[in-house]
C-alpha cells in the first residue's frame, strides 16, 4: 500500500505540541467526489453552511489520568461523526467514519508507518484512523481545550479525506520536500480551520469560558509543515467565528494567509 505524502510530511515535520496530525457507516452516494482544482477551491463541502449540529457533553476528565482521556476522546468522536455526517449529506457526498487508536508511547504502527516523535495526532488517509498520542504532557492539560481541539483537527484530516481534497494535493508530483511545504500548509492550515468550525458550533453547549478557547489560540507557534503562528491563530478562529466549512478555503487565500 502506497503511504500518502501528506501523512509522511505531516507527521515527520509536526512539532507543534497541541496540533496535529474497518471504516463503517458507508451513506449512499449522491454525487462523484470532486478532483483536482475543483476539489481545492470548489467543493461542495464549502456550500453547505453552518455545522448544524450544536450539542456536544464533554466527559469528565481527570488530569494526569489515561483512561478517562480516552473516554472523553472516543465520546467526541461521536459528536464529530455526527455532526460532518449532516454535512457530508447537504453536499451530497459519500461519508464514512474514521477509527480512533489512542496510544500511550510513540513508534506503533498507523498504516502510514510508525508513529513519529514530535506529534501529537496523527491521521492516515490509508486506513482512515486518527492515531491519537496521550502523552504526559497532554494529560497534564487534559481539562483545557487541547484534546478537543486536536481531535477535531485530526477529523478535519478525514472531511479533507472524504471531499477529495487531500488526494488532490497528495496525487500531484513535486520536485522535493520544499516544493511540497507550501501545499502541505495549506491542508494543515484549513484542518485548524475546520476544527475551529466545529467547537465553534457546538461552543455554547460546553459550559467552557471564551479564554479556555483564546489559551488554545495563543498556544501556536511558527512549524515548517503547519506555518506561522499567526496564521494557524486566524484559521482555527476563522472556523470558530463562521462555525462552517466555507470559512476554510486555504487554497484560494493570499499567500500571506498560508505562509
């Protein structure tokens, strides 16, 4: 099996600590998924509106504990198939969920190869499964906003998935790694965007103060694979603030947007 570029990239150059990077509940297909430039600028994922689903519980959570990390990630797992399921419907394109494998040390196997040191989450378009790194010290943090914000990037991997967009950048030849960064960050770029559109959707639901969102947004810094801290700040805000898929054309903004 072919390992996609776009998860080797991603996951060997993540360094950022809270960011990334059997399938069942196949719905009828309404329509082809799109492909090349249409896929990137055109989707019909970007037409449909505002996530429409706006409930999400948050488990409880203990600090420091691996168990109820896991339960709390396998609980929104829920919510986020729920939720782009309805989305995936309105655009009339083919849905499946991801898997989820939560793993306590690096090195295990994802279907894009072993998990690499320096992130947090990994997904892999192969097999369509987050692999989902608990390690001290997002557990540490576990009652902020990270593993909910990282898991919603991770399945914004999958929408990317699903619509045809990662295949349409991962299809395309590039001369070397550096040709390639531009168009990497522009899908690690509209993944944060993505997450942002779906906590931003269910927000209210959370009970969560707007600062637990703002410490999320003033974690990021500058990474080669996912681009400046700025920017990674103004798309997972940009989602947050629209809490829709159209906010999150990375591949039609300025270059000072995706850098």
């Amino acid at each position: 099996m072919r390992i996609p570029l776009i998860a080797l990239l991603s996951g060997v150059l993540a360094s950022m600590l809270f960011a990334g990077t059997a399938v069942a509940g196949v719905t009828e297909q309404s329509g082809p998924v799109p492909t090349g430039n249409r896929a990137l600028t055109d989707n019909p994922i970007y037409k449909t509106g505002k996530l429409e689903f706006k409930q999400c519980a948050e488990q409880p959570v203990k600090p420091d504990d691996l168990d109820s990390s896991r339960v709390y990630l396998e609980f929104l797992m829920d919510c986020l198939d729920r939720s782009w399921q309805d989305q995936f419907t309105k655009a009339k394109l083919p849905f499946s969920k991801p898997r989820l494998e939560t793993i306590s040390r690096i090195g295990r196997s994802t279907g894009c190869g072993k998990f690499p040191e320096g992130a947090q989450a990994l997904y892999c378009p192969a097999n369509k499964k987050i692999t989902f790194l608990l390690s001290p010290a997002i557990l540490s943090q576990s009652t902020e906003l990270f593993l909910f914000q990282v898991m919603a990037h991770e399945y914004g991997h999958h929408v990317q998935q699903l619509s045809g967009i990662m295949g349409t950048v991962d299809g395309r030849k590039y001369k070397n790694v550096k040709a390639f960064l531009p168009e990497l960050r522009k899908i690690e770029l509209q993944a944060e965007c993505l997450s942002g559109a779906f906590i931003g959707s269910v927000w209210q639901s959370l009970g969560r103060r707007q600062s637990d969102f703002t410490y999320v947004l003033n974690a990021a810094y500058d990474t080669a694979s996912h681009g400046k801290a700025a920017n990674i700040a103004y798309w997972l805000k940009r989602g947050f603030d629209q809490e829709g898929p159209g906010a999150c054309d990375t591949f039609s903004a300025p270059k000072s947007k995706v850098a």
